[in-house]
C-alpha cells in the first residue's frame, strides 16, 4: 500500500507525460481495473492452479524438490530462479541477436 501511495505522489509531482484528462477520474478508474482483473483471475485461473500446485507439491515435481532442500533455503532460491526465469522469458523478444561479422573476401 505504501508503495501505491509514493508512486501516487511521485506521478502527481513529477508526471512522466501530458495529462489528457482529470486526475481524479483516472485515479479511481485505475483501481477498478485492477479489481476486475483480481476478480477474473480468482474466478478462472485459481480452480485450475490451486489443485495443480497441490499435486506437484505432494509427489515433489521440480528442481527445487529433487534436492530435497530445507524449508529456509528453498523458498528463497525459488524466487531467485523464478525472478530469472521471468527476467529472461520477458526479455527475450526485446533483444537483438548478434550481428554476423563480415564476411572478408
């Protein structure tokens, strides 16, 4: 919340483009759009994910299980992988492929 809050402050006292319309009609339309999208996402991805996550934690799925690691030190490097993992996949499509040199001849 505290961090909704500074961002909040941070956009009204230096904001990143032109308004295009009032502030307070955008501001109460962007939390009802986040609450639509929670709503949808509990209605429609949590009965597929819950029951999901409970089978790969009850016959121990994954890299992290394998090891058989201890409580403390396997939820941070879950996090760690999972932040890396997310970082690459939604980076990817953004970079470029290295040039071929040229060819000399």
């Amino acid at each position: 919340m505290s961090a909704a809050a500074g961002l909040l402050w941070l956009e009204r006292r230096r904001p990143l483009r032109r308004r295009s319309e009032t502030p307070w009609r955008r501001d109460l339309r962007n939390p009802g759009v986040a609450v639509v999208g929670a709503l949808a996402l509990q209605l429609c991805e949590r009965p597929l994910s819950d029951p999901l996550a409970g089978i790969v934690e009850r016959r121990r799925w994954g890299l992290l299980k394998r090891w058989r690691l201890p409580r403390w030190l396997e939820l941070p490097l879950a996090v760690a992988l999972m932040d890396y993992t997310l970082k690459q996949v939604l980076l990817l499509p953004f970079t470029r492929p290295p040039r071929a040199p040229a060819s000399v001849g």
